[in-house]
C-alpha cells in the first residue's frame, strides 16, 4: 500500500517548498507530481519552445499531429465513426463519451490534454465508452439529455 502523499514539495529548479498544488499531476495515472513546480515548468516549456527555428516548430507541430491523428484513428476504428445519438460521421465533430459519466474527473486525472486518447489506446480499447458528436456529448454533460431524442431521456 502507497503512503499519503505530502501536502508540500521543493521545486528543483527554483528550490521553493510550495503546496503539491502549485505541481502538475503525473500524467498517465502515475502517482506524485512533476519535480518542476507549475510556474517553472511553464517557464521551461515557453522558453524551450521560444528558442526553436521557425522550421523545427513546423516539424514539431507536423509530427505532433501525425501521432494525434494516429491515436485517434485506432479509437474510432474501435468505437466506431458515427454519433450514436444523432448519426453525425464527420470525424472532426466526434468526441469520445464516457457511458456512465464521470468523463471530467476521468480526464483530470489522467493530467488532461491528449492524455485521455492515450489511455484508452494503452488500455486497450476498454468498454464503457462510446461515440458521440460534441453537441450531443456536452448536451448529455450540461443538460443530462440530448435535445436530439425528443423524450428528453439519456441518449
């Protein structure tokens, strides 16, 4: 069994003992918090990516999205290319819904940004996900109800 995790942490790079809040999470489910605090790490990232030649962005970018894109065609191979509510196909439009809720805290705690797409692809494709286009998905988040099924029942 794991120890409670500490309610502080020293940042290496600035060596200030801040509250494990001002630390980024690990992302991929892994425990603990990053070793930069977030303002730091911020700092990193902006100059890291400051002092690239316009060229290498281009490449960076370009690579970035042949990997998204890569990720993202497994998960709707998988889980299939059509809105189950509505029946939209365009794949820009789609989004990924977890069946039973919970979608918000699910991607908090994975760390956020691409990491949900990844989870999913690591593990394998579990169940309880579905397809659904992003009105019909923030419908079912905000209203509990997606105005496409005219009984006004959970799609």
């Amino acid at each position: 069994m794991m120890g409670k995790q500490p309610a502080t942490k020293k940042c290496s790079k600035c060596q200030i003992v801040k509250s494990v809040s001002e630390f980024y999470k690990r992302s991929g489910g892994e425990p603990g918090y990053h070793y930069m605090c977030k303002d730091c790490m911020k700092a990193y990232y902006r100059d890291r990516w400051q002092n690239l030649s316009p060229e290498e962005k281009t490449i960076r970018k370009s690579r970035y999205l042949d990997w998204y894109n890569q990720i993202k065609e497994g998960i709707f191979e998988h889980y299939g290319t059509e809105c189950e509510c509505c029946g939209e196909t365009q794949i820009e439009f789609l989004s990924i819904d977890h069946i039973n809720g919970g979608g918000n805290k699910h991607r908090r705690d994975l760390g956020g940004g691409t990491s949900f797409f990844k989870w999913l692809r690591d593990e394998n494709y579990p169940p309880g996900f579905r397809v659904l286009c992003m009105n019909c998905n923030w419908a079912l988040g905000r209203l509990g109800y997606c105005p496409h099924n005219e009984r006004g029942e959970s799609s």
